[in-house]
C-alpha cells in the first residue's frame, strides 16, 4: 500500500470508480446471463 502517504482524494477516488466497475460489471453479467447462472448455482 506505499508508505501511506497517498491517502487522499486520488485514493479515494480510485476506490469508488473501482467499486463502481464492479458493481455494474456485475450487473451487466446478471442481465446477460441470468439462466446459466440460476441452472448453475
């Protein structure tokens, strides 16, 4: 994680866009392929 100095907006923001990459790679993968998903869990 460095030396914790960079713990600040640039930080920060990379944490909520990555989170948000997540969630709506998520979604998009949940509206695409729901049933292959429902049979396979």
């Amino acid at each position: 994680m460095g030396k914790g100095k960079p713990r600040g907006l640039n930080s920060a923001r990379k944490l909520r866009v990555h989170r948000r990459n997540k969630y709506v790679d998520y979604f998009k993968i949940k509206k695409n392929y729901q049933p292959p998903i429902v049979i396979s869990f």
